[in-house]
C-alpha cells in the first residue's frame, strides 16, 4: 500500500506523516517494548527514513538500549517512533499513534523468543524467534 498517512501523540503535541510503501508491519514482543510501553506487544510499522517526518513538535528522545533510539511525546507520554543503528536508513512507527490505524496490518511477529505465553494474537502469521534485519 503506497499512501500518505498522518498520525501523533494522544495530547497533539507530536504530529507526524508517512509516505510510501506501509507493507513492512511488525507485532514486536520484546520484552523492552513491553516496559517502555506498558503493552504485551507493540506493533510497529518499518519504512524508509525518507518517507517519514514529523509535523509538530520535537519529541524526546530516550535511548535503551545503545543502540537504540525511542522518540516519545514530552507531555503524554506517548511513545512514537525508534530507529536503531542496526537499521539507519529505515524508522520504525506505532501503529497505534496513526490517526487511522485499520489502514494497515500485521504481516509478521517478531522477537517471539520473550513472548507472554499466554498471549495470542494473529497466530497465523510467520514468526521469528528474533527479528532478521
């Protein structure tokens, strides 16, 4: 799917837009993003550092780990968007802070190896016990 799309922190404070290809969408159960997150799993859209930029605000940035960079809205809270050295060309967005967030789907799961058991959730995609970059 090829489009323009929108989407920002719960408070409004953070907006940013998509473009491009939004195919490359990820249920991530690591168990870093459950704690950054307060959620059993963070889905996550990949895409192009290119096709990605934000709108409104600066978000904060908190990096865990060091590799790892996670752009959060100052004022709610909301965690937006991370990049990773092992990834620099690309950023990676959640799903959930799209404004509409039906407009794409998971296609895989990925850091399965720190699952919460008892979660299921789109059994009937692959899965990667890490994540292959």
């Amino acid at each position: 799917m090829s489009e323009f799309v929108e989407g920002g922190c719960h408070c409004g404070a953070i907006r940013y837009h998509l473009a491009g290809d939004l195919n490359d969408v990820a249920h991530c159960h690591c168990s870093i993003c459950r704690r950054v997150s307060g959620g059993l799993v963070v889905t996550w859209i990949t895409l192009p550092r290119r096709d990605f930029s934000w709108l409104k605000g600066r978000p904060r940035l908190y990096v865990a780990p060091a590799s790892c960079s996670r752009f959060f809205c100052g004022d709610c809270g909301a965690h937006v968007a991370l990049s990773t050295e092992h990834s620099p060309q690309s950023i990676d967005v959640t799903v959930a802070t799209l404004d509409q967030p039906e407009r794409v789907q998971a296609n895989r799961h990925i850091w399965t190896s720190s699952r919460v058991a008892w979660l299921h959730l789109d059994e009937q995609l692959p899965e990667e016990a890490e994540e292959a970059l």
